[in-house]
C-alpha cells in the first residue's frame, strides 16, 4: 500500500471504500486490513460499550500478527492504543483522535511506515518517534502539551511529514522552532499548518534538498521568509493554507 498526505492531512490516505469495518471482534474475517469503531457506540449501554472495547484491546495483545493496515474512526482512549502498539506488523496506522498521553509503545511497531495522530491534545512526550527509522510518513495533528519537535530531526529517511493545529477549527501549537528539519534531507513534502512559531523563522526549509511539496500557513515570518525559501528551492510547488 502507497500513501500520501499531500497537501493537507492524512485525508488523502483516508481511502478506505473497500476496506472492512467493524465494530465488533467477532465481525473479523481474516483481512490484515481494517478500520474500527470499536468507541463512541450510541447505541451500547455504558457496560455493552466497556465489554467491546475491552474485546477489542483483548484481541490486539493476544494476535500481535493480526493485521498490517488499521484505522481508528473513533476515540483511542490509552489502554487501546496501548493494545494497538502489539500489533508488530503493521506498516499503516491511522488514529482520528484519542485521549492517549504516553507514546512510548509505538517503539514496538518496527515495521510501520505511515503513521497518522489526531488531536493528539493530551500527549506529553513525543521521544519515542525518533525510534522509529521505518517511518517514511508521519502526520501530527494538535499536539498542544508539546513544543519541542528536535526529537523529529532524527527520522532522516522520512519522506512526508505534517505538523500542525487542527486545521478546519483554527486550533493553533506552539512550536519552538524548525530546526529539526536540517537533518531531514530525504523530506519530500511538507506540511506546517496553524503553527504558532516561536522562532519566528521558516528558513530551516531551504536545506529540505529533496522537497517537491511544501505548505505553509498565511502569517508574517512565512511572508518575511518566502522569497528566501522560493529562491532556495525554485522547484518546489508551494501552497499556502491556514494561518
């Protein structure tokens, strides 16, 4: 499976017209691929709803071979993406948004190569991305408790990376600075969107040697520092997006 996030999000990757959806362990039918909704059940009452998940982060730990591709739809609350993170085959991981605060067991996908994290408002550490060298896409989306995203600069084979607020509610992140990007020569496309940048400085792009794709927010650093960036990287299709 070939993915992209493109332009904007993992909306791009978001192809998922064949794909199984279930919302039950006994619904599996032996796919490596699927998307869940095993929260957020309307029509379960309190316990119905606490026995499917608690079916679903059963199976996960029990089958860690169970599946290659997955997307999350609803809530991943931390016991769930825990369970998810036993999953060592998985090359694709999609979660929409979750209320998950330690990332560390994603150390355990080694195999995966294309991550998305929604609204990831209550992560507290992001320490464990830097050990994940098979990561060639990489989408991080509203991480409010985070600043510093050094710990990227070590993911030198990634070819796509998205950070950023939520784009269609204008949530803004702070982000410290870009200078984690100097390292990052294989990045293809970039994405920043909603960023709220204390550095004030877009500069570290330019030595994104290999980029093809870049989109940046409307504010006055990415003004002051396009024509640098453009005349940088003449190759490079732009795109401006949020603020």
């Amino acid at each position: 499976m070939e993915y992209s996030i493109g332009y904007s999000s993992f909306f791009n990757v978001n192809r998922r017209g064949d794909t199984p959806f279930m919302h039950l362990v006994s619904e599996l039918d032996g796919s490596r691929t699927a998307q869940l909704g095993c929260t957020q059940l309307p029509n379960a009452t309190v316990k119905e709803a606490r026995k499917i998940r608690e079916d679903w982060v059963s199976y996960l730990r029990d089958n860690p071979t169970a599946f290659e591709n997955l997307w999350f739809v609803s809530r991943v609350p931390q016991d769930l993406f825990d369970a998810i993170c036993c999953q060592t085959d998985l090359e694709f991981l999609y979660l929409k948004w979750g209320a998950y605060k330690d990332l560390s067991a994603l150390r355990n996908l080694k195999k995966l190569k294309f991550l998305r994290i929604g609204t990831g408002a209550s992560v507290q550490d992001i320490s464990a991305l830097g050990d994940m060298p098979s990561l060639q896409v990489l989408s991080l989306e509203n991480f409010q408790k985070i600043s510093d995203y050094s710990v990227l600069g070590k993911l030198t084979g990634l070819l796509e990376l998205e950070v950023g607020g939520k784009q269609f509610a204008e949530t803004y992140i702070p982000v410290d600075d870009l200078e984690f990007l100097r390292t990052m020569k294989s990045l293809r496309a970039l994405t920043l969107i909603n960023l709220r940048l204390a550095s004030h400085s877009y500069l570290p792009i330019c030595d994104l040697v290999s980029l093809e794709r870049l989109a940046l927010p409307w504010n006055r650093d990415v003004d002051r520092d396009q024509d640098v960036i453009s005349a940088m990287l003449p190759n490079v299709l732009p795109f401006r997006g949020s603020k």
